[in-house]
C-alpha cells in the first residue's frame, strides 16, 4: 500500500485493525457516524464508580509515603509464585513509603459488581484510616486470574497497573516477572539518569485511512505542540518524528534503541485474525495486537524480546488490541446490531468475526509483556485492551477536528516525571467526564420515555459520546503504576 498519494479527510469511524495474514484492513473505509446513533447502553456498574471525582488524596499524587503502594495476586500457588518473584520490588516500595506493603490475595473470575464489592470492603473498610489505604496498585496475573474488570473499575480513582508474563505455551514465567523487577530496581538507582529525555513520535503510514487520520489529528498535533510548548522551557529535549519505511521497522527500532529514557507514542494497526483463522491458541496468543508496518512487516513480541527498544521509558501504543484481548468486547452489542439491521453490508461481520468469542479466554498481549521483560526496554506501556479507533483524539461533535490534548497531557505527565499511573490518569479523567455525560443523557432519554415526553437527547451527540466512552476505556496500563522517567528533573 503506497503512502504516496493521501486518501482525504473523512468523518467516518475508522478501526485500527488488520488481518494477521495479508495486512489489510479488517474494515477498509470505516462506519459512518450514524452507525452508532442507537448504539445500546453501556451497563453501569454499581455504587458509581465511574462519575468523575476530585476526592484526590491530600499532598503530591507522586508521593508514595503519602499515597501508599500495594500489591495484589491471585489466590492459589502461582499466585505465591508471583508475589515471591516481585519481593524485591516489595521491598523498595516499602522503604520508600516507609510503612509495610499490603499484599492482597483474590479469587480469579471476580465480576464488576464484586470488584466494587472487594473495594470497598477489603481495600477501603472502614476500620483502617483513609491514609493507609493505598492508592497505586500492582495487579499480578493475566486477565482470566485477574479480571479486566478489575482494572477498569480500580482505575476510576487509583492508580492501577498489571504485570503478566507466560510462554508462548501459557505457563507463566517467572524470569519474565524477575527480569523486569530488576530493570525498574536499576532505573530508580539513578545510574543511569540522563540529563534529558527523547520524545519519539512514529505512524506506520501504511496508507490506510485509518493510520492517515491517526497521524493527521494526533501525531502531527502532538508534535506541534510539543515543539511549540515543551521545547522552549526544554531546549535539550530531543523530539523526533521518526520517519516511517515501508520496507520495514529498522527506522523505528533504531530510534528507540538509542533513546535517552523516551517517551513514545506509535500509531498502527494492530494484527487480528487471519482470514482462514488463527492455526492454533498458541499462534493468537503470540500474535494478536502486534503492530502493523506493511504487507510482510510486523512488529513482534519475538523481535523485541531481546532489541534494545525505549530502554527505561514509557510507551503509548495506539494498535487494536495492543494491550490486551478482554472476554467481551465493549462493541460488540452494537456491532452485533449493525448486523442484524443490514445496513452496512458485511462490514459489521468482519469486525465481529475478529471479536472474541463466548469461552475464550481473555489474555494480554505477547508484545508489551516482551518489552517489559526486556532488560533494555521500557518501564510501563499503555495500549487498548479492545478494538481501537480513532476517536479517542478526535472531537465527540466535529470529526474532523484533532483533540489530541487527551493524549498529550498524559504524555505531558510521564516528560515532567510523574509516575506512570498519575499520567495515565490523566486520560483517564476523560473517560470519567464523558461516560458521566453519556449515562446521564440515557437517563434523560429514560426518563422522557416514561412521561410520554419528546425525545431531548440529540442521537447524534450521543453516538459519538457514547463512541468516545468505549473507545477510552479500552486503556490499561501495563508495568508498575509508581514508576517514572529516569532522568535529573530540572530544578525549580
């Protein structure tokens, strides 16, 4: 596919996704906006943890003394496998917060409604004063030990990672876990902290709409305004726009393998499945969400296993399934819809076909679980757990128009060396803004439709709302969530 000639502006809801085997879009030219103007409502889950808050903890959210650290396994031996394998990083957390470290046991499979439930009564009872609650949590295990639910719903008001490591075969590895302990250990001893940090901004402009509106309305904004507001106050901040090859990834790799503890953010497709189906468990597992580059050219798990990439930084990686692939897809209802009423062809179906199924299950992605265990890689990544589109940096009314101050002021947190879940939770806060809107406007629709009123909710608003919603929450962190940059932060 040329990048060549540039396909123009559209509105449509375009999708991140490629099949695993020839790397074409698996919905080539995207919905319409209309598409999504009765999309059903999201389920909302108990005692409203979702609603945007500001009961922010007192003091610096950087601070961990103030804000406290905790782990949390699964129950059963590999749960004690794990927590036995982070220990050092237990330690360091307890000497920096001086006070012990909780360390949390649950059972695998907890639903929404019984993560609030744990929540409340485990993690935040009544009977243990408000500053000893902790704030940053560290999740062990994959999604079907460690619900996604958990972390969507945990991520609302704290600040939440998750580490997972396995073989290609889906036993867990240990030396992954370790691996990656002893990496953030070395980073927080300040052996190698650089005096600044590089900025990497990539598209793998494969000429697809989809990757053309990614680099028009985020990359290219977040790269004006980076050199417009940062480099000023940062004149030794390297911000590099690294060019993209379609002959494959060596420009990206040799960009992030020369990194000064870097923030990156990438913009790609993202593998799904095969036209013919995934071979095996094992091959979906290994694959799936890997970043597209061209026809023949995939970024691995296997290639950056070992390659030096973004040592001790921290990565966006916007990609269909990049981060994780989750029991249920939050799109799928409404896809499923569009099928049923026929009017887009069999462009729903091929999304649906990609969706996992009823049984399946959940897991994270093989490629950030490779890079985090890379001695030379980075200390956190944020990727979607789900389909990925274009909207989460776009404008919920005008299309057309960028609003990649989403993702900027997370990228903007991790540069100024905020831990990585306070930066995550910086695009958090638009999720918590806009799924307050849109659970509001169904009530309101709810409640006209019980008085016999008019309609007063605008379709349209809605369906981009409610598009932006579930396009946001789809984000998980991945890596400890107290992490941060390497480097010698400028004296005030």
């Amino acid at each position: 596919m040329s990048t060549s000639a540039e396909q123009p502006q559209r509105e449509d809801l375009e999708l991140l996704l490629v099949h695993a085997d020839d790397q074409h879009p698996v919905l080539e030219g995207g919905l319409e906006p209309k598409s999504v103007w009765n999309a059903p409502k999201p389920e909302s889950l108990p005692g409203r943890v979702e609603v945007p808050t500001r009961d922010m903890r007192h003091g610096d959210p950087n601070d961990l003394p103030a804000q406290r650290w905790a782990v949390v396994a699964p129950l059963g031996d590999e749960g004690d496998a794990l927590l036995q394998a982070v220990e050092p990083l237990v330690r360091q957390r307890e000497q920096q917060q001086g006070a012990p470290v909780m360390r949390y046991r649950v059972c695998p499979g907890m639903d929404a409604a019984t993560v609030v439930k744990w929540k409340n009564q485990v993690l935040q009872p009544e009977d243990i004063p408000e500053e000893e609650w902790p704030r940053y949590l560290l999740l062990l295990g994959d999604l079907h030990q460690m619900p996604v639910e958990m972390q969507h719903v945990l991520a609302n008001d704290l600040f939440v990672g998750r580490l997972h490591f396995a073989h290609a075969s889906g036993a867990v590895d240990l030396e992954g876990y370790t691996a990656y302990v002893e990496k953030v250990l070395a980073s927080e001893q300040g052996t190698n902290a650089t005096e600044e940090l590089d900025v990497l901004l990539y598209t793998a402009r494969d000429g697809t709409s989809a990757t053309n509106t990614g680099h028009r309305l985020l990359v290219e904004p977040c790269q004006e305004m980076m050199e417009k507001r940062w480099k000023p106050k940062r004149p030794g901040m390297n911000i590099q726009l690294v060019p993209y090859d379609e002959e494959g990834p060596e420009e990206l790799l040799s960009a992030a393998g020369a990194a000064r503890s870097g923030v990156m953010l990438t913009v790609s497709h993202g593998l799904g499945k095969p036209r013919g189906g995934w071979a095996s468990v094992e091959q979906q597992r290994a694959t799936q969400g890997a970043l597209s580059i061209a026809p023949g050219k995939v970024l691995t798990a296997e290639l950056l296993r070992k390659t030096p990439f973004l040592p001790g930084g921290m990565w966006f990686y916007l990609a269909c399934f990049g981060a994780a692939t989750p029991p249920r897809s939050a799109f799928h209802a409404w896809l499923k819809l569009l099928e049923q009423q026929k009017l887009y062809g069999a462009r729903p179906e091929s999304v649906l076909e990609n969706l996992p199924k009823a049984g399946e299950r959940p897991f994270l992605a093989a490629l950030p679980q490779a890079v985090l265990a890379n001695p030379k890689g980075p200390l956190a990544v944020i990727g979607h757990s789900d389909l990925a589109w274009t909207f989460g940096f776009a404008d919920s009314e005008e299309m057309r128009k960028s609003r990649a101050s989403r993702v900027l002021s997370m990228l903007s947190a991790m540069k100024d060396g905020s831990r990585a879940g306070v930066a995550f939770d910086s695009l958090m806060r638009f999720y918590r803004d806009v799924n307050d809107d849109v659970m509001k406007d169904y009530e309101a629709r709810q409640e006209a439709e019980v008085y016999k009123r008019p309609d007063p909710i605008d379709p349209k608003k809605l369906g981009l709302r409610w598009m932006l919603r579930n396009d946001l929450r789809g984000y998980l962190l991945l890596g400890d969530p107290a992490v941060r940059l390497a480097f010698r932060r400028p004296s005030a």
